[in-house]
C-alpha cells in the first residue's frame, strides 16, 4: 500500500512539474522594417510604461509586467508621428511586423494575445472606410436604415471574425456596436431639426456692446458665422486671433460674423451685471471686431442648438436655415474651403 502511494504521489509531483505555470508578464518582440528610430515606447493612459531598444536591423524584444490582469489598449510609438493601438495582457507572448513607414496599416501581430491587436487594427481601418457620417444622416429614412444596418452587420463581422479574444474586449466592443446604432437614431432624429437646409434657432434682443440689441433676423439677407463663446473659455481665446484675420479677409463680402457670449452670473461672483461688465471688458482689452453680442440670462439659442461645449461654430445662410449647426473652427482651412464653395 505505501510503494502504491508512493508511486501516487510521484506522479502528481511530476504532473504539477510539468504543467507551465501561468506568466505575469508580457513578451513583445518583433521587427520594423526601413525603422530609422532607436526605441519602442509603451504608453498608457497614465504615461510611459516602458521604452524598449530597437537594435539597427530594427529588431526588439523586451518583457513587459502591467499593474493589472485585466487586459487593455495601449499605445505603441517610434516617434510622436508613428503610433499604432496593442492590446495588452499579463501572459501574453506578442510578435510584431511591419514596415516603419507605413506605421500601423503595414502591422500583423501573432503570437499568444496577437489576435486582440489584429482585431482593433481591423476595427480602426473600417472606421476610416465609413467616410463622413454627416452624408449617412443626410440619407432618406429607408436608405439610411438601410445603411445603419449594413455598417452594424460589418462591424459585427468583423468582431466574429477574429477567434479567441480576450472576453472583456469581445463584451465591450459587442456593446459598443449596439451602442452604434443608438448614436445614428439619436444624430439622425436630431438632423432632422439642426441638419442643413432646416430652419436655424433663433436669438432674440441680446446685447450688443456698441449699443441697441439684435436677434438673428436682423442679419437676414447674408450668411451669418456664429461664434458661441465665453471669456473664461481657453479654447475660445485661442480661436479669437483667426476669427479676426477672417473677418478681415471678408469685410467686404456677403457674410457676418457674430460672436455670442455665454458668460453668466455663476462664473462671475453670482452678479449678473459683473458678467456683463467681465464680458465688455474682455471685448474692449482684445479690440475684438465683428458683431459682439451678450446672450444674458437667455439660454434658448444654446439650448437649441444643443449646446454642450465650447466654443460652437454655427454657419446660416441667407435665408435663416442651417448651413452647418456644427461648423468648422476660424482656425480650421475647412471653413475656408466651405466659404468657398458658396461662393461667399
């Protein structure tokens, strides 16, 4: 009876020998081709995590352990201009390939956990195919049903298509393509109201810092560029200087250029006079141009609009529709090219 447990439990040391033991780190290796950078670095949403050497044939190979077991995207670079996404797990043994310049569309992983990284390129690469999803709420309502559908169909190919994901990723994306079809019902019950050619929202009586008030119907007859601001807003300050370089390249043209403060009595001590007079202030100390009105105490227009972030860009043509409810920055060369192709 002991040589029989003797023998027993000889063969289950032997067994729990032999099995490998679960790894709590990564191994990355790989080769870029025409590579002229010296490090791959691994960033995540924190910062570096780590930089490894690319030797001069562009060949690397380095271990990586994460703080956590959940696996997660994280950002792979060579250079500030060539970044790509990897997904990422403790015990995963991932292989890289590629050509360093075509970053990320020449990549293919392989390897344990390589077909979590394929997936998301896969996924990145048929988002660029969809083009401007403005055309796709332009759409009659059949057609567009039609459209959403395939685009959800295509995506949830996609996800099928790639076998052995991590679970966390499949769940996520899974919802993430339900989710999908939620924003275009929801974009295209709202283009309904705010798409072009629809009659724009209307402001009524705000103040203009050279005196009187104006609403939107005084500009009837022109396009009209709006500018939903606030002086506490850095981006908006940022955009003031192109703003005013457009209003000088088109002085003489069929256009107006309205810029809309939204400062109010929270950001200003509780008063709304000393919003009014922060705002006034602000306008004097930059010599800003244009039509500079205050909305005050009246958030209709913004509210409309939608309005949830700024600074907002609103283009209305002549007639008072929408041109584009969210219209290109000043500082953007879209708007230009817009401009352009009304003829304005």
């Amino acid at each position: 009876m002991k040589k029989i447990s003797s023998l027993i439990l000889g063969l289950l040391v032997m067994i729990a020998c032999s099995q490998e033991q679960p790894k709590d780190y990564i191994t990355l290796s790989g080769k870029l081709e025409n590579n002229k950078d010296s490090t791959l670095t691994i960033i995540s949403r924190e910062g570096v995590l780590k930089t490894m050497k690319i030797n001069e044939n562009g060949s690397f190979k380095d271990t990586l352990k994460l703080k956590t077991n959940q696996g997660e995207i994280y950002t792979i670079q060579t250079s500030d201009t060539k970044r790509a996404p990897i997904y990422l797990k403790n015990g995963y043994n991932i292989v890289l390939n590629g050509d360093s310049d075509k970053f990320m569309t020449s990549f293919k992983f392989s390897g344990e956990g390589s077909s979590n990284s394929n997936f998301v390129l896969a996924q990145i690469e048929k988002s660029q195919k969809m083009g401007n999803p403005q055309l796709i709420l332009n759409l009659e309502e059949e057609a567009f049903r039609k459209k959403v559908d395939q685009i959800k169909f295509e995506y949830d190919s996609i996800l099928e298509s790639h076998k052995n994901l991590d679970s966390v990723l499949y769940a996520s994306v899974k919802q993430q393509n339900e989710q999908l079809v939620t924003y275009f019902d929801n974009a295209y019950a709202q283009n309904q109201i705010m798409g072009v050619g629809k009659p724009s929202p209307k402001f009524e009586d705000y103040i203009n810092i050279k005196g009187g008030k104006n609403s939107l119907d005084d500009y009837k007859g022109k396009y009209v560029y709006i500018d939903v601001w606030a002086t506490w807003c850095g981006p908006c300050i940022q955009q003031i200087p192109y703003l005013q370089n457009l209003e000088k390249e088109y002085q003489n043209k069929n256009i107006e250029f309205i810029s809309i403060s939204t400062d109010e009595s929270q950001r200003s001590g509780g008063s709304w006079e000393a919003a009014e007079k922060k705002w006034r202030d602000f306008v004097k100390a930059r010599n800003m141009s244009g039509v500079q009105l205050w909305s005050g105490q009246d958030f209709s227009f913004q509210q409309m609009y939608q309005i949830n972030g700024i600074p907002r860009f609103i283009l209305v043509d002549p007639n008072g529709n929408i041109v584009d409810a969210n219209a290109p920055r000043p500082s953007d060369p879209a708007l230009k090219s817009m401009f352009d192709s009304l003829g304005i």
